[in-house]
C-alpha cells in the first residue's frame, strides 16, 4: 500500500532544497503556488530560480507506471508484463517470441490444409 503523503509538506521541503541556490534570494516573488488538499492548503511565493526549477523537475517526471506505446492500437496502457490492456498485443522480447511463434504455428497450419 503506498504511503500518504502530504503535498504541501512535499512543496515546502522541495522549496527549501532548491532555495539556497537563488541567485536572487531578495528579488520579489514572481509567483504564488498554492497547495489545497484535505490536510489544509498553503501558499508558496517563489522567485524565478525556483519556480524555473520546478517546472524543471515536473517536465522531466516520468511516471513509473509508463512503460511505453502499444504499437498496435497505441494506447499507453501496458502492464508490467509489456502487454497492453487495450488489444492484448504482447511487446518486448516475449511478446515478440509469442508473435513469432504464431506466425510459424499459422504457416504451418495453412499448408497443412
């Protein structure tokens, strides 16, 4: 089960990583982030430094749950076994040994006939 955890809190100690690095600690805010959740809500002013660092942080998150496009129906939805929920298409290197594998079961299956 994964661990709650509070945004805010999670804001505020990003926040007080990043803020040491300014540049610019007195320049007035260029921003307000403001933080609402069932724990309560805040409001953050940042300067530039932090604010270009945030949206530094969020542009190269990647979801853990990403694991690629379905190269068939292209849904985004593949399972931690590479096989999307979608079409039922397997990927990756079983799901190409699969493919394979039906391929030559087809063929043969086709002369036999």
């Amino acid at each position: 089960m994964t661990e709650p955890l509070d945004p805010a809190a999670v804001v505020a100690e990003f926040l007080d990583r990043v803020s040491p690095y300014d540049p610019a600690p007195d320049a007035p805010p260029v921003a307000v982030l403001g933080v609402r959740t069932a724990l309560g809500e805040a409001t953050f002013p940042v300067g530039d430094h932090v604010l270009r660092a945030l949206c530094k942080a969020l542009a190269s998150y990647r979801d853990p749950d990403d694991r690629g496009t379905c190269v068939q129906c292209g849904s985004r939805r593949l399972d931690e076994n590479l096989h999307c929920r979608d079409c039922g298409r397997l990927h990756g290197i079983l799901g190409e040994v699969i493919a394979q594998h039906a391929r030559r079961v087809a063929a043969q299956n086709g002369r036999q006939t």
